[in-house]
C-alpha cells in the first residue's frame, strides 16, 4: 500500500514540475534558513554548557544602578575585597579564586613581544573551571606564585611546542618583572565561552599590589574576576537571598568632607552561573563579547517564520490546483477507495515533497555554513551524528513540515463529493472557503516579509547614526596608542609623545587615560555643599594638550596648564604618603564637561567657573580633596551610543595616563609606519600597538552592522519564499480563470483592464498585511531603539518604504502572468475545455 502511495505522489510530482519546482524550493530555502539559524541559537545558548562542572561553577557579579539617572551599569566584575568577604561569610562557597586581566610585556631569549588574554588569579582557578589539560595536573598546576598554565596556541607561539613544560617566560607589569615557569598546557578555550585567556599565571596579592594596598579592601574597585564553587547539596538561590543583608553587613560608612558615603549605596552583587553569562543582564568588563538573549530568541522566531512562509506556499498551491485534482479523487472513491486512504495518499505526497526539499537543503546549508560561521564569528558546524548531530531533528523537521503543509490540503481533497465533481467543471471543486483561506495566508506571508524589511531599514538607520553622529570630538584623523602606561618613567613617556609630535603628518599628540571606546573606567564620587548626595562623576588624567587634539570645543573657563603647579595632581610611584596628604591638603585645578556641571547642579557653565566641589582624589584616609573647576568643555560621547553620556572630570597627572592620542593629516598607514619606527628606536622593550579612530568606530558597531545584515538576508528569504508563492498562485489562477477572461475580453475588455485586475487580486492582500505588519514592527523596534541613549526617531518613513517595495514586488511577480493571459487570443480562451 505504502509503495502505491510513493509511486502515485512521485508521478504526481512528475506531472506537475512546476508545483514540485516551487514548492521544494519554498521548503528548502525555508528548512536552510531554519537549520542554520537554529544552529546559530543552540551555539549561543550552549556557551560553557560543555565546560566540566559548568552547573556548580559561578561568577560574583556587581550590578550598578545610578541614584541620579537610573542607568544601570552591570559588571561581570566584582571587587577583590567582596569575594574575599563572600567566601569568609558563606560556608556553602567550597573553592574561590580571583582572576585579574592584564596584558604584560613577555620577554623571551631578550625578545620583548605583547601579550592579551592574559588572567592573574591567586588561586588555582582551575579547581573553578574546570578546562581540559593537554600538559600537566590541573590540581597543582597553579600551586604556588609564579607558575604558569598557557594555551596550546600560545604554547607553539611562544616555545614551538605543546610540550612546554618547565620552560619560562618573564612578564613586565606595574613597573616590575615577574618570572613564570609553566606548569600546565590546556586545550585552547572553545569560541563558544564567556572565558577566554591564552596564559593564567598565579600571582600572591599582597605583594603584587604592595604599592596600592587599598586595591585589596576598596568596595569600589571593580578590575577582575571572581568565580566559585559551592559545596555539595549548597542551594545558591538561598545565598543570593541573603545577599542584601550580606552588602549591609560587610561594606562599612565612610565621611568624606561631612557626607556619609557607601559602596553599596548604587550597587548589589549577583551569584550567576558561568553558563549564563554570555547571555545575561551583565555585560559589562567582560572576557568576550556577549550578547542579548532577546535577540537569539528573535533570531529563532524568525526561523521558524519563514520555514511556516514556506508551508504556507505549499498549503496555498495545494488548495489552488486542487481542481486539477478533484477528478481523480471522484473516480478513485468511485473505484472503492475510502477517505483514510485518500488522505494518507496525499500526506504522503505531502512527506516526500518535504524530504526531497531537506535534501536540497542540506546542500545549501552545506555551502553556505562556512560563510555563515565566519560571518558570525562562531565555531558553526553540521553533524550528522552524535549528541549535537542534526539527523533525528531533520526527520522529525521533514515529517512535522509534510505534515503541516499537506494536513489542511489533504482533507480538503479527500472530501470531494464524486457526483458533484464528475458533473462539474474543474473550478467547481473547489472547497468552500479555500479562496480567503489563500488570502488569509498571503496576507500573513506578506506581513512577515514586510515586518522584516521594516526592521532591516530602522536597524540600518539606526547603525549609520550611530556611526556618523556627532560624538563632540573630531573623529577623524586619530591614531590611538593603546599601551603608552607600559612605559613607567615619566620623562621618558613625556620625551616620546614630544618628538611624536615632530615626526611628518602629525598635528598634535596627547597622553589620556581615556580614549575612543576604551575599556578604562574611572568614577569618584562628588560632594557640593548645600547637598547631602554624593554625585558620580567620570574622572580621568590627561595631558594639557588633549582638547586640542581631540578637538574638544572650551565651552567656559580656561584649560589646564603644565606650567601651573595646581594644575598638576601627578604623584609618585609607587605612592608616597606625604606626596598624597600634600595633594589632598593643596587641592587641585581641573576642567569639567557639561554634563558633569549639570549633575553638580551649577545652572551653566560660566556659574561654575572658580567654585570648588570636594571628591577623594587619594586615599580615602586622608579626606576629601578640594577640586576647583577652571574650564569647561562640551560633551563628548567616547564609547558607544549604548551607553549613556558620562559627566566627566579631567586632570593632569602624568603617572596616570595609559594612551597616547595622534591627531594626523595625510597617508594614514605611511603617518603610522613613521610613529612606530620611532617607537621602536626609543622603546624597543615595550611593544608598539596602535589602531585608528575609523577601525576602532567600525568594531564598536560591528554587532550592530552584523545584526542589519543578517535582518537583510532573512528580509530576502522572506521576500523569494513569499514570491515563490505568489508566483505559483498567480499561475494557476489566470490558467483557472482562462475562460473568464475570453469572455470579458468578446465584451470588449481591453488588455490593461485585464491587468488590472488580475494585479489588483494579488495587491489587496499586500496592502491589508501592511496594516498588520506595521504595529508590530514598530513596537518591536521601539524597544529595540530604547537600548540606544542616542538615537534615531522612529518616522513613518521605513514603513511605507517597506510597504512599497513589498506591493512593487508582488506586483512585479504576478504582472508577466497576467500580462500573458490578457494578451491571448480570445478564441483560444473560449475552446479551454
């Protein structure tokens, strides 16, 4: 029985090639899209999942919410202080260990080479996280202060081997050198996890941090990771139940200048397990990029869409040409065949039309998952078998398409009466109401399409924004040097930039402790007499020259002076006791932006020009230190445009500037060529590293340039699946409707008025989806806009767009058949059957 069925569905196919055409190929753009996006979302919800003890390893986080603004700022970093004080307070932490970010000089047989991804931790973190090892016992790998554990790339790049074992390699940092003998090679740490380092050396807190000891007890110190274990039967819901008691309990009220302050006045802590955090609420001081849950979620919802488009198509087509069919159900249920029978006749159809469109599918997905995964920049890949293999979900895909693409058709067909058919004419089997059904899902194909186009646009839109509005300092023309902190001496950093500034093309150089989306974040707490709330403002060190360099426009006041010794808050290094109290005793010159006066609450920027505002420039121990403002320049807008605008303070200090900012004119790879062979000459053992504004503008928003362009590619899925439809339904119509229009065109129809409507048919739907479409674009994108704190405004503009090009479109596809059928010759037309 079931090989009779095969055999009349494949005839079946045979005899109508252009169905099967436009059907399969439907299903098989929509079952590519589907598999590939898919294997998109399970690749991001699986970050860590196959790390070893994944499910009772977590990170302490600290979350940050603004008591003036609202904004939140939330870190996947901590203090060292409050982990320190989590294990102390909580029995159920078993293991703990501190991981520190740093990028020091590696030198080797006298050669000076950089380094990233580098961790410092003060424990054996991989009791915590538990990578595989290639060399070496994970449990004594980092047993004691100055072993080192590496990856297997960094392994073979910095000794040509995996076998590493016992070898050595000096690291420079903070001014000191430090020797590390490697204890341990791992396997390099997979793309789809949230922890990422190339060496992890342990280090012993105290004496690494010996010239800032407040670094290991400041609450608000937030510059490393902290990852623990719990103990067996621990529930970690209880632990961050008592969380808020816990802040309250350990972090103790300072008085600075009157004014009670505490670390926990604007921020909590969160136990979350590692494998969540990729995906979770804090992104912030991550080790990799993250990204949106909502967004995966989308990228799923849309799968599914235009692989339901795709079983539209093919419920639309079935129902169309079921007249072709009519006859041969009426004589097959004449000849004894029952209703079951007829129906398991057609969903076998049905399942082998969607098998032979995964097949092809498959094929697209295997030339085209290469591109994809470099696209995304994730470690894609097809398996058959296996826990991750796709074989049981593409049968099950292949079944629950055939089946809901063919079940409505199926009964429709199977419930032609036999006498009504064989006295009839073919357009009289039609089942009632199967021609607004066939409205009713062009409509929602066509809304699909459409809200898609509508996203593409606004997200473009909203990217170009991004990426030409005015951040408030010349964008153009700067080159950025990344590692000027590595160079310790003070004379010999001020010596570099000033003969960077002789070499040919540049026009101005300046060190800062800020720059073009840095990760450097630097905030003190502000008090204003007359107000008992301390303010959070932005402070960073700068050289005098760096407004003009970056081309910050002076709103009030004057700028700072090196020839003014109240302008000069460097001290020395390491810190001096008496230096400190002596600044905190002087005060200190420094210059505001604008909206740092607003938060201050000066009503404009000449009224604060001269007053003084206290902050706690040094140790908390000596008191708050009185900062005069003697210069006001406009906002500037430094990272990302998610991210809200920061009040900032700047002040010189020479110690404290970690990049050196190159405003340039002309050849942009020949003015940096020059740079770095003086760098070389004058600093051969700190490694030059360098990127222009324009590289480093285009990384800030790849993700959103990324997300326009995948948007793009499932707006043209939607649009060919949605077409492919179209056309087939716009085909069998004007063939059905062949006698129609003899007879209007004997009465005197014109061509044109054939076409219309023909055209007119088509468009309705079109137009009735776009009132559908566009709410809930709108609402979609408006959320997603209200992400940005600088954006663009939602206009009616990229909907009617949109809608434009979708009815253009339809227009275009069904516009050939029916310019075809109302140019045939009548005559023709009335001998149909």
């Amino acid at each position: 029985m079931w090989r009779n069925y095969l055999t009349v569905g494949i005839r079946a196919l045979a005899k109508s090639r252009a169905y099967a055409f436009i059907n399969i190929l439907g299903l098989a753009i929509g079952m590519a899209a589907c598999l590939m996006i898919l294997l998109f979302v399970r690749y991001e919800l699986t970050y860590d999942a196959t790390l070893p003890g994944a499910e009772n390893a977590y990170q302490f986080q600290s979350h940050y919410k603004s008591p003036e603004t609202g904004n939140e700022m939330n870190l996947q970093m901590t203090a060292y202080v409050a982990g320190q004080r989590l294990k102390k307070d909580f029995p159920q932490v078993d293991k703990l260990v501190y991981a520190l970010s740093a990028s020091p000089i590696v030198t080797k047989d006298g050669q000076a080479t950089p380094s990233d991804d580098v961790l410092l931790v003060d424990g054996n973190l991989f009791d915590v996280l538990q990578f595989p090892f290639l060399r070496g016992n994970p449990a004594t790998a980092l047993q004691s202060a100055g072993s080192l554990v590496v990856t297997e790339s960094e392994a073979i790049k910095r000794f040509g081997t995996v076998d590493a074992l016992g070898k050595t390699l000096t690291m420079g940092a903070r001014g000191r050198t430090f020797d590390y003998r490697v204890t341990g090679v791992t396997a390099d740490t997979p793309k789809n996890s949230a922890i990422k380092f190339n060496m992890v050396g342990r280090i012993d807190p105290n004496s690494y941090f010996a010239d800032i000891p407040e670094f290991l007890d400041s609450w608000g110190w937030q510059s490393g990771w902290v990852f623990v274990t719990l103990r067996p039967g621990a529930n970690p819901a209880a632990i961050r139940s008592q969380l808020p008691a816990w802040e309250k309990r350990n972090i103790p009220d300072e008085t600075i200048a009157g004014l009670r302050t505490n670390a926990g006045d604007d921020q909590d802590w969160h136990l979350v397990n590692v494998r969540d955090i990729h995906l979770g609420k804090a992104q912030g001081g991550s080790m990799t990029p993250g990204n949106d849950r909502r967004t995966v979620y989308t990228f799923a919802v849309i799968a599914v869409l235009i692989l339901a488009m795709a079983c539209v198509n093919f419920t639309n087509l079935a129902t169309a040409r079921a007249g072709q069919r009519a006859r041969e159900v009426a004589l097959r249920k004449v000849l004894g065949a029952s209703r079951k029978q007829l129906i398991a006749q057609f969903l076998t159809e049905s399942v082998l039309m969607s098998a032979i469109a995964m097949l092809v599918a498959l094929a697209m997905v295997e030339l085209s998952l290469p591109w994809f995964a470099a696209f995304l920049k994730a470690d894609l890949a097809l398996h058959y078998w296996g826990v991750d293999g796709v074989l049981l979900p593409m049968i099950l895909l292949v079944l629950v398409v055939g089946l809901a693409g063919g079940l409505y058709p199926a009964f429709i067909l199977s419930g032609f009466q036999p006498a009504r058919v064989l006295k009839a004419n073919k357009s009289s089997a039609d089942a009632s109401g199967s021609g607004r059904l066939r409205s009713v899902l062009v409509i929602g194909q066509f809304a699909v399409s459409i809200g898609l186009i509508v996203c593409t646009a606004v997200i473009y839109a909203q990217t170009v924004y991004a990426q030409t509005v005015d951040p408030g300092f010349k964008r153009d023309g700067i080159l950025q040097i990344d590692n000027a902190g590595r160079i310790r001496d003070h004379a010999a950093r001020r010596s570099l930039v000033d003969e960077i500034k002789r070499v040919d093309g540049v026009l101005a150089a300046a060190t800062t402790s800020i720059g073009v989306n840095t990760r450097n974040s630097s905030n003190r707490g502000f008090q204003v007499e007359g107000r008992n709330e301390s303010i959070l403002i932005g402070t960073y060190a700068i050289d005098p020259d760096f407004f003009a360099t970056m081309g910050l426009r002076k709103v009030a006041g004057r700028l700072l002076d090196r020839n003014r010794a109240m302008d000069d808050a460097t001290l020395p290094f390491p810190s001096q006791p008496e230096a400190d109290a002596a600044l905190n005793r002087r005060g200190l010159n420094v210059v505001m932006n604008e909206l740092a006066l607003k938060r201050l609450g000066f009503a404009d920027p000449q009224a604060a020009i001269g007053k003084t505002v206290k902050t706690s420039m040094v140790d908390t121990k000596y008191g708050a230190t009185p900062v005069t403002i003697v210069g006001v320049v406009n906002d500037t807008r430094f990272r990302s445009v998610r991210t809200p605008m920061e009040p900032m303070m700047f002040y010189r200090d020479q110690g404290g500037d970690d990049y050196v900012i190159v405003r340039y004119t002309g050849d942009p790879a020949a003015v940096r060529a020059r740079i770095e062979r003086l760098w070389k000459s004058r600093q051969p053992a700190v490694p030059f590293e360098a990127q222009f504004s324009d590289d480093i503008m285009t990384r800030l928003y790849e993700a959103e340039t990324a997300r326009a362009q995948i948007f793009a590619s499932f707006a043209i899925l939607a649009v060919i699946v949605g077409c492919l439809g179209l056309f087939g339904l716009a085909s069998f119509t004007a063939e059905r409707r062949t006698k129609e229009i003899g007879i209007r065109k004997v009465l005197g129809a014109r061509t044109r008025d054939i076409v219309q409507l023909l055209v007119w048919q088509f468009s309705r739907p079109v137009l009735i989806a776009n009132l559908i479409a566009w709410p809930v674009a709108w609402w979609v994108m408006r959320d997603w806009l209200n992400t940005f704190d600088s954006r663009i405004t939602l206009t009616p503009v990229p909907f009617v767009i949109a809608g434009a090009i979708a009815l253009v479109i339809a227009i275009g596809t069904i516009s050939a058949h029916a310019v075809r059928v109302a140019r045939a010759n009548p005559i023709h037309a009335l001998r149909y059957e």
